[in-house]
C-alpha cells in the first residue's frame, strides 16, 4: 500500500466502493478477465489466480505441502490463504460457497 498518498481514508474508501460497483457491472468470465487485465499487472493477476487456486485445493482438504506443489505457492502464502477462508471477511467462503456444484 502506498503512503504519502494526498487521499483522505473518506476518499480511499470511495475509490474502493467503486471499484467494487464496477466489477459487479461485469457480465461474464470474458468481461471480467478483460477487466483485470486492464486494472492488474500480469504478476499481480497471477498472484490472485494462485491464491484462489489455493482456495479450491484446501476446500478439497489437501495438506499445505501438496498444494505448495502443485500450484508453487509459499507455505506461507497458503497458511494466510487458509486463515482468510476460516477467519477472514467471509470473500473467499461466499464464492467457494455459491460455486460448489448443488447436490
């Protein structure tokens, strides 16, 4: 995060709100890809994808170590992705949740 930053927290908060509101005026998968790829650096992409790929594999219940490789996420990495599905806002648990197949 950047500081010194002529932004007041009202203004970031905003710019957030934002945001957010434009990326739910996506349509698809295609949109939203389009989308950030304009807004993220490729490494910044990949660094999303592999932490939702995380996500997928410990809901699947695999152990830190197999997931570290298959994906090359930092065991650390992962430990702070699982901490956030469990105890987080509730961001990653709502999409894994509504993206699970309905039995």
């Amino acid at each position: 995060m950047k500081t010194n930053r002529p932004v007041t927290l009202r203004q970031e908060q905003q710019h957030e709100r934002a945001l957010f509101a434009a990326i739910l005026t996506l349509r698809s998968v295609e949109e939203c890809r389009s989308f950030f790829r304009d807004l993220c650096t490729p490494a910044e992409l990949q660094a999303m994808a592999d932490r939702w790929a995380v996500v997928e594999l410990l809901e699947r219940g695999l152990p830190y170590r197999e997931i570290h490789r298959h994906t090359g996420v930092s065991v650390t990495t992962i430990g702070r992705v699982a901490r956030y599905l469990v105890g987080g806002s509730g961001g990653y648990r709502a999409a894994a949740e509504r993206l699970k197949p309905h039995a």
